[in-house]
C-alpha cells in the first residue's frame, strides 16, 4: 500500500477487522494504531476516519447499494472497506482533498490484493464526487423515522423505537449526537493525588484540566475535563493517577452515595471504573466486593483496582444471578448489561451490534441481576439500578416490575434535578447525549423495605 498515509491504514485494517473478523471497533483501533506507532495528531486523525467510517457504515452501503447495477449485489470485502472509508471522507470530513480521498481508497484496495475491483471503486466514488450535493441533501432529509436512519446512519428499528418513545424532535437529536466526538472526562483518583495537583502537573505537558463541577450538577469534585495532549492523560491513567470517566458515569456513584465504612456489591463491574470510584469512598474502614461474570472483564477490574492503590475491593468471578455473595450490604449497584443506546458516539460498532432480539434477551438478565441485588441488601439498604442505554422497556419498565416483585420504595431523584428526570418515570433520571453532552445513563435508586 506504498503512498497510503498510515492514518488510513489503520482506519482501513480497523473498519475490515470490524466487519468481516466481528471484532470490537475499540479494541481493534488500539492495535492498529499501536503496530503502527501512531500518536499525537495521527492518532487522532486515524481514530476519526476509523470511528465515523464504522458509524457511517449504513449511509455509505445504502450509497453504494443504489449505485449498484443489480439490486442486493455487494461488492468485495476489500471495495466495501475502501468505499466505507472514501465515502465517509468525501461526505462527512472535512479537511481531506477530494483527488486523495479517491486515490487513496483505490489504492488501499489494490493494496489489499482486490487490484480487479479498483476500477470499480474508483467509479463509485466519483460518482458520489459528482452527486455530491444531492447526497447531501437526502443527509438532511430527517422527517420520518427511515429518511433519519439513512440520514444518521443508524438501524430503522432503533430510528423507529426513538421516534416511538421519544418524539420526533428528540429523536433526531439523540440521533445527530450519536456520530458527533465525544468529551473527554477523566476522574482523579484523590488517594493518589489532588485535582489541583494533577491539573497543575499535567499543565506542564500541554493537557489542560478543568474541573467538571461548575458545568455539570452532579459532577463529584474530582472529575475534570480533557483537552489538549490526550496521550500525557492515558498515560496518567497508565500511573493510577487518572481514570478516563465520562460525567454520566461518575453521576451513578454520585447517585448510591456510598458512605465511609460501608459494605457496597457492585454486581456488574467490568471493567471496574466506577468500581474505583466507590473504594475510594468507602475508605479503608469500608470494603466492597466486585462481581463479574467476565473472567477477562474480571482480570480489568482486579487490574484498575490494583493500579488506583486499594486493598478493601474483593473481586469475584461468578454469575451475578446465582445470589453467592454470601454476606449483607448496605447498598448495590447493578450497572446492567444493557444496549449501549447512550453510549453510540464513543462505541461506534454498538449500533450494528444491538437489535430488538438483543434487548428482548436482555430484559431476563436484567430482572435475575436485580432481584439478586436486591436478596443481597439488609433492611433499608439501598440499590442503584443503572443503564448506558435510552430504552423505556430496559430502564422505567424495569424499574416498575422490580418494584412490583419486590416491593421496593423508589427515590424521586427527578425532584433533586428536575432537567433530568427521564421522561417515562420522572423519579429517575435519562441522561441524553444531545443535551448533557455526555453518555446517556439512566439511574435509578430504590430502597429495600
């Protein structure tokens, strides 16, 4: 692949990695752009050409499906990187010359040993050159649920179910947020260092961090916003100094308010972020014992626990279901496995991932997961039920029959932060994407009788 730029051949591995290996976006970027030695400013320019050709994978194939001849014929897997990738540069980024982006997704594609089918791409692509306009015009054509799932690129059942639930103004808003960068937030871990230490420090490396506080209700003191050299922040993060955290999330320890001393489950806790976040508010006096199912997901919280300096989590590879905690806790938190429907901008392959099918098998995982939780919590103990998803059957539903099976009493959080409250159930609370500008948790909190 001589002349191509090593950006795009990250992006170009990444998206074919993805799609024809099935493997996760994220974790796949990681490797490439670590094979390659990429940081700085070509690692951001790869991890934007990679995320948003995966995102925009149902725009570009609905592009290249009416181009076709023949309707349902698709080209090689190579092509249909190559034209993921140039569509997405010719239509969404700006910034990249036209000649290049063509050129070089032809290139790739006779690098990746597909030389029969470059014709074929290279006349895809400047067709869409040509048409151009017109393309994007449909792109702004958001009036139903099917001309905003070609629009934003996302599946029609998901456009469909928003539209449902939602209305059709916050639909397509959530919807445009969902291929928008998202923030970077990180929290400081305080029994390593203070906030105004770590931003005075990391200052010196061209990372500027701002605390949260002032711009987010429900921001604890120690969670700052990233900007600038975002290689010097993993690498505190690598040190136990930094945890990388979005403001939803650190918003649902804030919302179980563990107390000094206290027992705390954390049921669901891979990779072990807010597991952290709730050792360090225990204190030393405090334990807490983490339950992951995941023996990989397992080996990251035993890690991040090990990294952040704490020796009060205790960490048990089990299924959340089976009840064998075999002790009384003052409170739990379940951050359920879920659909990941707030979470689209920052997990780009999710959208591809999810289906009916897939919430549908959820809702009995989250139910058992739950009413373990709740078996699991003394009298008056208190449980936090959370999602990283928008979805009324997952989150007020779920909510709803736990109480009725269990006879819970439900905190109004929506009466605390009325701009909040999720719009099924006002005593909880739906973050959104679109309008609070991080993942979009749904939390609740309830209390055993």
């Amino acid at each position: 692949m001589s002349d191509v730029t090593p950006e795009r051949e990250a992006a170009f591995a990444v998206l074919r990695r993805t799609f024809e290996k099935d493997e996760y976006t994220e974790l796949a970027f990681r490797d490439e752009v670590a094979t390659r030695g990429l940081s700085g400013r070509r690692r951001a320019a790869a991890q934007h050409l990679a995320y948003g050709s995966v995102q925009r994978r149902g725009t570009s194939d609905a592009i290249v499906g009416g181009y076709s001849r023949r309707p349902g014929d698709r080209p090689d897997p190579e092509a249909m990187a190559a034209l993921r990738l140039g569509l997405f540069e010719l239509l969404f980024s700006d910034g990249t010359a036209d000649h290049a982006a063509v050129d070089q997704a032809v290139r790739l594609t006779r690098g990746a040993g597909a030389g029969h089918a470059a014709g074929f791409v290279n006349a895809m692509l400047r067709r869409a050159l040509r048409e151009r306009d017109p393309l994007r015009m449909r792109l702004s054509d958001d009036s139903n649920p099917k001309a905003a799932a070609f629009a934003h690129s996302v599946p029609l059942w998901l456009a469909n179910m928003w539209w449902q639930e939602l209305g059709a103004e916050r639909a397509r808003s959530l919807l445009a947020a969902a291929n928008r960068p998202t923030e970077r937030a990180f929290r400081v871990n305080p029994d390593r260092v203070s906030p105004e230490q770590a931003i005075e420090r990391l200052a010196a490396e061209d990372l500027e961090l701002s605390p949260a506080e002032g711009e987010w209700p429900m921001a604890p003191p120690e969670l700052v916003i990233a900007r600038g050299n975002l290689a010097a922040a993993e690498a505190a993060a690598d040190e136990g100094l930094l945890v990388m955290q979005s403001r939803g999330s650190a918003a649902v320890v804030e919302v179980l308010d563990p107390q000094d001393g206290e027992r705390v489950l954390d049921l669901c806790s891979g990779p072990g972020i807010k597991t952290g976040q709730i050792a360090s508010r225990v204190g030393r006096q405090g334990n807490m014992v983490a339950v992951e199912i995941s023996v990989d997901r397992a080996e990251q919280v035993a890690d991040q626990v090990q990294r952040l300096g704490f020796h009060n989590v205790l960490v048990v590879e089990t299924d959340g279901r089976r009840g064998e905690t075999l002790s009384t806790f003052d409170r739990a938190l379940v951050d359920a496995p879920c659909s990941d429907l707030g979470a689209l901008a920052s997990r780009p392959d999710a959208r591809w991932r999810k289906s009916p099918a897939v919430i549908e098998r959820l809702l009995q995982l989250q139910a058992d997961l739950l009413d373990g939780a709740v078996d699991s919590l003394g009298a008056g103990g208190t449980l936090v039920y959370s999602t990283c998803t928008i979805s009324k059957r997952e989150n007020a539903d779920q909510v709803a029959s736990l109480c009725e099976r269990k006879g819970l009493e439900v905190d109004d959080l929506g009466s605390l932060a009325p701009h909040l409250a999720d719009q099924a159930d006002p005593r909880c609370l739906q973050l959104l994407p679109d309008r609070d500008r991080t993942t979009g948790f749904f939390i609740s909190r309830l209390r055993k009788k």
